[in-house]
C-alpha cells in the first residue's frame, strides 16, 4: 500500500523546514515565503480543534488566497478532510453538496491569529480515510460526490515522480485551475512537496491573459493548463517564446497534435506531455510524451493520451467486459491504487459505473471510447455518453437539459457540444419552440448551476427533425449553429 506520510507528509514537513525564507506562493502579485505559509496552517489547525462540532469533513469555501491553501494542509494535519465550496455557486448547489455530505463547518478566508507553531505532528489517519470530495455534474440534477482518500492521493504522487519529473525548490509551477477541479490539487500540492513555489491565477479577470502574463514576467519552469487555454494564445504562438519552461502538461481536453506542436516552438527547451485521468481515479492516470522531431501517435488529430502511470491498469473493453487489443474500439476502463472506492452515497451510481473482472480486479467505466496504437499508447476517439468538457470542465448534457426543462415545462431541448471558431468547445441549446427572449431562461440556469454550464447559444426550431429511426435529428440540428 503507498503511504500518504511518506509521499506528502515527510516532503511538505521537510519543505518547510528546509526552505523557511524562499518562496512558497504567489498570490495576486505578493510573495508568501514557507515561513509564512507555515504560520497560516499553525493558525488555522487551532481553529479547526476549537471547533464545536468535530467533523471528519470540512467545507472550503474558495478564494485565490494563502489561508485558502493553508486550510487544506492545516485540515490534513488534523486528520480530516475538505470539499470545495465555490462562493459565485447558486446556494441551492451549496446547499445540496452540505446536505449530502453532511458538514456544517466551513473553513472560510480563515484569519486566525498566528500563536505559535503546530508543524511537529499530524494526527493519526487511516490510509481509506478522505483527502477531499470533489463535487461533478450529475444527470439527475443533483450534483454527485467522488470521494478520494489519502492512499488514492498518495498512489498518485508516487506514479507521477515515477514520470520522471525532476522538480526542485528552484521551480516556478503555474496554479490556473479553480480548487474544485481536480487538477489544481497536482498544481499547488506537487510544488509544496519540493520546495518550490506555486503561481496562482486570479479568479477574476481572462484566464489565459493571465497564464501567459505569469509565464513571461515569472519566467515559469512547471506547468498544467487545459488545452483550451493554448487554443485561445494560438494566434499570438510567433510572439512567445519561454526558455525556462521545463515541463508543459495537458490534461482534462483532448489535445490536437497539431496545437501541441506549434506551441512546442515557444517552449525550446521543455517537454510537453498529454496526461488523462477522470476525478474517479485522482487526478490523472495515462501519460504521452510529445516527439518533436518524428511522428506522434495520434487519431483524428487528436495526440495519445500514453500508457498507463504505474500505480494503476487500464484496460479496453467490448460491450460485454470482454478486453480486447490491438486497433479495436472500446470503453477504457481503469483500476488501482488511484480509484476512488464509490460515488458518495450512491450505489444506484456506482453499479452502473464499477465492476469486477473475473480475477476480482475492480474496474471503473470511464466513458471514453479508445483503441490501442503504436507501443501500446491509447488513442481517443470520443465519449460514449453524453458527458463532454468545457474548459476542461466534465459536465453531463443531460443536467443542463433537466434544469431547462424545469424552467420550460414539456418543451422538448436538446445540448449539443460544437467546436466554436475560436477551436474549443462550447454549448449550444436547442428548444423546440418559437422565437422568445432566451434570457430569462439563461438566468434560471445560471442560479442552478455553475457558469460554464449555461449554453452559449439558444436555437429555437419550431419541430426537431427525426432521422429514418424515429429518432431527433442531431446531425441535422448541429448544422444550425
């Protein structure tokens, strides 16, 4: 079993002890050293001790600050656990994680005092006890939890160095995603572990701006980004160029070949990597590495998200969980150390979504459609249900259409992802209607759910086109954005 205190334990308590007067963050243009960062986490452990109610799970509410990042660590230090709360959420979403995840603490813009150091001691915790719950779109309407543990996090950590990532507290590493995706725990937890110091993106503002901002003034060595985000620099790759970059990463979209290339070119001396992985198995779980100089693996232009990370298996499936090789399409399916134990508090969830294989290995559907290439590296062709990402961010077309039709009543909608002329994804919404004002329902949705599940189009069709199986048209409808 990988141990959590050798993985994250020891290194952050060494971080700190060895580099108390270099940098740990930089938060909207100011430096937080170790030091510092160390106090906010001593601080803060007193008040989750001097709680009233001694829950296993805290809330979090978010903000792009040090005590933000020091309530996590401070929280692992005492045993427990977090789920993130984002502030510009509706409170009928809050509401509901709270309720299912049954916390009334919430850690938020923690100010506490500093009086005196709690670094020498982290309470006693299993390795199946919760590093956090992240909260995802779910097709009921009702948003669903994938509880990690701390040996899930600490299998992660060790397969990741087992890259072969070398960082150093000399690194710079980027921080852009929002704390309730599971790709900003790699950002701010892989820096902390040696030394090095992370650069948080501001919540406000253009992302992107800000990640190229941060990469040219800070001369970044380390970074994570969705593919969206170079999508959008794309026109502006002849003007970059980041010498110090040592690692690039990709992950939560799929990346095309061509986009990677190009921005190799503005990172001469950097390896670029595509990394996969759904928020059920932590984070990530396949890598690929970027040849330069000879041809990729790819399909449809789309680069290989690689070969699996040691701590884990996948495999690919037909319909009947038979596995199957070679160039054969199938449902990616994945185990191990990194796989979560269960959707929170729904098995209805997790009999559709894990099964075991005849030697007992216990497996989690995925959802992605994908073959094997050149070396054994996996090649993906598409989802297989209705989920896509927007900016990077997985959601279920079926949620955005179950809160339309609570505002529509039985008027028929439709979600259909499209690449907009920018190259991402975007969402756009088909109602069965006359003409009307969209507004009023784009508010109603923007009250039951995050931002970047509100369509960006609003198609009004008069009657949906059925194909030769009786079936809506979606092909036909696409052709209308």
């Amino acid at each position: 079993m990988t141990d959590f205190r050798l993985q994250i334990v020891t290194p952050v308590c060494n971080s700190i002890a060895n580099y108390p007067d270099r940098n740990a963050f930089y938060i909207d243009g100011t430096y937080y050293t170790y030091r510092q960062f160390a106090e906010r986490v001593s601080a803060i452990r007193c008040v989750i001790r001097a709680a009233e109610k001694d829950e296993q799970i805290w809330g979090l509410s978010l903000h792009n600050d040090l005590n933000t990042y020091a309530s996590i660590f401070a929280l692992w230090m005492e045993g427990k656990a977090y789920v993130p709360l984002h502030p510009s959420w509706p409170e009928e979403r809050i509401a509901s994680i709270k309720e299912q995840v049954g916390c009334s603490n919430v850690l938020d813009a923690c100010d506490a005092p500093y009086t005196g150091d709690l670094l020498d001691d982290w309470a006693e915790a299993s390795e199946d006890d919760l590093a956090y719950i992240l909260f995802t779109s779910g097709s009921t309407g009702v948003p669903k939890g994938v509880p990690l543990s701390r040996k899930n996090l600490a299998a992660f950590i060790e397969a990741f160095w087992n890259i072969g990532y070398e960082l150093t507290e000399e690194d710079r590493c980027l921080q852009c995603f929002d704390l309730t995706f599971d790709l900003s725990v790699m950002s701010y937890l892989v820096p902390i572990l040696k030394g090095a110091c992370v650069y948080t993106v501001p919540y406000d503002g253009v992302k992107y701006l800000a990640v190229v901002q941060l990469m040219a003034e800070q001369q970044l060595t380390f970074t994570l980004m969705t593919p969206s985000t170079i999508q959008y620099l794309r026109p502006y790759f002849e003007e970059f160029e980041f010498p110090a970059m040592r690692y690039s990463l990709f992950c939560g979209e799929a990346l095309p070949t061509d986009v990677a290339l190009e921005w190799s070119k503005c990172l001469p001396n950097a390896e670029i990597d595509n990394v996969y992985g759904p928020t059920e198995d932590t984070i990530f779980c396949t890598a690929y590495r970027l040849r330069r100089n000879e041809p990729n693996v790819e399909h449809n232009g789309v680069l290989s998200i690689g070969t699996t990370m040691t701590s884990g298996k996948v495999i690919i499936v037909d319909e009947n969980n038979n596995e199957i090789h070679d160039d054969q399409i199938g449902e990616l399916c994945l185990s191990g150390e990194q796989l979560t134990q269960g959707y929170w508090k729904n098995p209805e969830k997790n009999a559709e979504a894990f099964w075991f294989a005849e030697d007992g290995t216990r497996y989690y559907r995925s959802g992605d459609l994908c073959f094997y290439g050149e070396g054994g590296n996996i090649n993906f062709v598409g989802r297989k249900d209705s989920q896509v990402k927007i900016n990077g961010f997985r959601i279920e077309l079926s949620e955005i259409e179950f809160h339309a039709r609570q505002f529509l009543g039985d008027t028929l909608v439709l979600v259909l992802a499209y690449t907009n002329s920018e190259g991402t994804q975007s969402l756009a919404m088909f109602i069965e209607s006359k003409e009307q004002d969209p507004q009023p329902l784009k508010d109603y949705l923007a009250s039951k759910m995050p931002v970047y599940m509100v369509p960006e189009k609003m198609i009004y069709v008069e009657k949906f086109p059925v194909n030769s199986s009786n079936k809506i048209d979606r092909s036909t409808l696409k052709k209308l954005i």
